[in-house]
C-alpha cells in the first residue's frame, strides 16, 4: 500500500520521526495502528451501549445528574 500526503504534512511527519529518532514511515504506520485500533474499541463500545439500551440498561436524566454531583463532591483519596 502506499499513500501519499501533502507536502506539508510530509515535512510535519518528517520532522516529528526526526524528533522522537525514527523514520517518517514508522511513524505513519504506528498513527494508523492507533488510529485502526481505537475505531475497533470505538465501535465495540457503541455496540455494547446499544446493547444495554436494548436490554434497558439505561439512567434517567436525575440518575445521571446525581452520579455526576456524587463524583464532583467527593474528595479525592490523599496520595
């Protein structure tokens, strides 16, 4: 496969391999592996959120509103 890229999205992606010490094509391959594995998780989380909408997993406006204020109000643990 090849594929070709605007100059100035050449320089970009020449510049930045230089940056991190590797070369323009490891770089593009390892961009589209994340960008190939997150579509994958992205979609197999819609798919179980459809999912749980279909079994009637969901909350109301108030559950979620009450969660998010639960979560907001908490202090965090000490470190």
């Amino acid at each position: 496969m090849e594929v070709l890229l605007p100059p100035d999205l050449q320089a970009k992606l020449t510049r930045i391999a230089r940056e991190r010490g590797t070369d323009a094509q490891a770089l593009a391959r390892e961009a589209i592996e994340r960008l190939v594995d997150y579509d994958d998780w992205f979609l197999r989380e819609v798919e179980k959120g459809l999912s749980q909408i279909e079994r009637g997993e969901t909350l109301s406006h108030e559950a979620v509103g009450a969660r998010l204020e639960k979560r907001l109000t908490e202090k965090p643990a000490p470190r």
